[in-house]
C-alpha cells in the first residue's frame, strides 16, 4: 500500500526523479513503471499493437501523468492519468489535496452487474409473452450460466431476466434484459455471449424472432458514488463555496452547462480509463445516458453546504471498468498503470475513477467560480503553446511565463517572444 501519495513538490523533478518518487512512495520495484517510458524495452511493442487491432501502421502516445494527494476510503492513492489538456492532473491533485484535511475522498459502489438486450420481433401477444419468459426464468438463466461457467465458478453469473415493452414513435418493442454479475471484468464479452445463446430460446417462448443481441452500455445498475468535503479556508471562502453551488445549480437545471460541467467530470474519469486500459467511449456513453435519465440531461454531480459551513460535493454514475481482458491485460503500459493503483478488484478501480472524477470537477467548479478557468488553464498551456513556436527546453518556461504576463497565449505571440529571447543574448 502507498505510503503517502502527498508528493509535495512532484513538479518540480525531473521525469526520471519522479517516476523514484512514485515508485518510492509505492515501495515498488524500480522497474515497475518502465512500460510507459516509450523508448524501454517494456513497453508495447509494434508486433503487441498488431495483435491488438486490425490494420495497424503504428501508435499514438498521450501523456501519462500521476494524480497525487489523493486519499479514498482512508487510502492513500497515486493514481495514473492519460491526458493531453494541460491542468488536468494539476487541478485534481490540488482538489484531493484539500479534501485531505476532512478525510479525503469516501465512495461506495453496488455490485459488478451489466445487461444484454435481447429484442423480439413479430410477438403476437406481448404481455402474454412477457409472462411466459418469465415463467421459464430458471431455464433461461440456466442457458446463459453454461455459456461462461468460469465466471459462475468465481460468483458471478446470470441474475435475473427483466422484460420491457418499449413504447415507439413507428413500433412497439419487446426486450429482455439478461442481469449478469461480471465480476472483475467489464463484461461485455460475457454479456454478449450470453445474450447470443439465449436469444433462440427466448424467441420461441415469445412467438417471434430476435433481432438486436448485445450489452447496453448504460450499466444503472452498476454504479460508483463518490462524496468529498473541504472546508471554506481550503477554497478561498464562504463566497466561493456560495458561487460553486449557485455554479452547479445551473449545472443541474440547464443542459448547455450541464454538458461543460460533465465534460470536466470526464477530464478526470477518461484519463484514468485510458491509463488503465479501459474502454473510455463505454464509461462516457453511460455516464451521460445516466445523466439524461430523467428526460433531460443534467449535471451529473450535485454541490451542497453542511451544518458547519463546508462544501459537500457528490457524484454517482454508471462505472464498468475491468481488471481481466482487453488491453487492461494485453497492454504493458496498462498493467503498470493499474499495479500503480494498487487495487486487487475492478470495484476499486472504478471507485478511484469516480473520486478522481469528482475531485477534477469540483477543481473547475472553483475556478470558475473565483478567478475564472482561463488563468490557471492558459499559464498550463502557455507551455504547449511555446513548445509548438520552437522553444527548446531551456526556453520553454521563459517564454510561457511572457505569454501569460502579456495575457496573449497564442501562436504568434509565442514566436516573437521566442525570437525576442533569442536576439537577446
């Protein structure tokens, strides 16, 4: 377990003094992060890439940086973050570094539980057939556990059934749910599987034919709650934490904010999904199905004070991540990043994304709500600003530091403080 994940001063070191730090920190091997140094033996190979999709001509590499401070259910966390928008991991860390002194971040999250749908065609008499799946329950679960009885053997498998008619603008639609508990996989193999064997004998019970066969990715029934307090002094004030409520009321009543509020929470939450080798277009369509599920989409984290005067910040949302399967096994720089993590269930991780989440959206919330989002933002990506003008190493800092005294973060601006640098010495 992590000793500490208060690494004061992170920044300031250079790459290779802060992957000791992490790895101190961890009381780690060494090595442990080598997969994501692109230029190390352990990290993936161009024949791994081709084993892992279709037609590959190459990769793309994203910064992988570390979330510090971070503490969940009492744990101290560093936690690995794929992101190419600057302030990212800054702002989370100093989110969760505020949290630290009224116990971090708590979270709670219902069991590994995902859905196929199975739609049936041509039901004569879809009540009566709603009654008749259900009757042969027992018969249809028993189908679906013998597709993986692996996972039955570990304690997870085939639920329940739930039958749905789906009221349309040209048809009416009968579909079945299949419940299945996953376990520590995201599960759509699993699901899938299990949705294709069953869908025959569910279309003879029903009368009809199937049609559509797959896992919904609006996973409601498996969700990950975060909840974290910091104190007004923390943040800069009572006015402050009285803006970021006022801030996320809006967030909440109005679906043009409330998709930028969203968006921040997902700034945090994909970046930890991609580092881990998780599926992030899965998380991110459930989330913002989830956060419209009431007919119009909404924040989908809520902004509140406490008796003492503290902000309270919560978040709930659909999280199927895996630890077994897909790149999360197959990629070497996944396997560093979730042994960076330390968890031993996909519980865990997901409830480290969704606190990671949660702290990057009360970061923005608070800066929108104080000196606004462009000051700490634009001083971040004042350096990819002068990197893209040509400054070397040396000349990085010196030129983002003038185009933020000049509040002119562009291009141009960037190439004639770089030539101005320049002819100076």
């Amino acid at each position: 377990m992590a000793t500490t994940s208060r690494l004061s001063g992170l920044r300031n070191l250079t790459i290779a003094d802060r992957r000791a730090a992490v790895t101190d920190a961890l009381d780690a091997h060494p090595d442990l992060l080598d997969a994501l140094d692109p230029q190390s033996t352990a990290s993936l190979t161009m024949e791994q890439a081709d084993r892992m999709v279709e037609n590959v001509i190459g990769q793309i590499g994203i910064p992988v940086g570390v979330a510090t401070n971070v503490i969940v259910n009492g744990r101290e966390v560093l936690v690995p973050m794929a992101t190419e928008e600057p302030s990212v991991v800054a702002a989370a860390s100093n989110i969760a570094r505020m949290s630290r002194g009224l116990g971090g971040i708590r979270t709670t999250s219902s069991d590994p539980i995902m859905q196929a749908q199975i739609q049936l065609l041509d039901v004569a008499d879809p009540h009566g057939a709603r009654a008749r799946i259900l009757e042969r329950k027992a018969e249809v679960l028993a189908l679906a556990d013998a597709q993986d009885p692996k996972l039955v053997q570990i304690g997870g498998g085939a639920r329940d059934l739930l039958v749905r008619t789906v009221h349309g603008l040209l048809d009416d639609h009968l579909v079945v749910h299949l419940v299945v508990d996953v376990g520590d996989a995201m599960g759509a193999n699993a699901v899938n599987t299990m949705a294709e064997a069953v869908a025959p004998l569910l279309a003879e019970i029903a009368g009809g034919r199937s049609l559509l066969r797959i896992l919904t990715n609006l996973a409601d029934m498996r969700l990950t709650r975060a909840r974290l307090v910091i104190s007004p002094d923390e943040l800069g004030g009572p006015e402050i934490v009285s803006n970021m409520i006022a801030g996320a009321a809006l967030a909440y009543d109005d679906p043009y904010r409330a998709a930028t509020h969203n968006k921040g929470i997902m700034n945090g939450i994909s970046a930890v999904v991609l580092a881990t080798g998780n599926d992030t277009r899965a998380v991110e369509s459930g989330a913002h199905a989830y956060a419209a599920r009431d007919g119009q989409y909404r924040a989908l984290s809520r902004f509140e004070q406490d008796g003492d005067g503290n902000l309270v910040a919560t978040l709930e949302l659909p999280m199927a991540v895996g630890l077994v399967g897909g790149a999360t096994k197959s990629h070497p720089a996944a396997r560093a990043a979730v042994a960076m993590t330390e968890v031993t269930t996909a519980r865990e991780l997901g409830e480290i994304v969704c606190a990671v989440g949660l702290a990057q959206n009360v970061a923005a919330v608070r800066a929108l709500a104080a000196e606004g989002i462009q000051r700490g933002h634009m001083g971040l990506h004042a350096r990819n600003v002068a990197v893209a003008a040509g400054a070397n190493a040396d000349e990085i800092d010196a030129v983002a530091a003038a185009l933020v005294q000049r509040g002119a973060v562009r291009a141009d601006v960037a190439e004639t403080v770089l030539a101005e640098l320049r002819g100076a010495r």
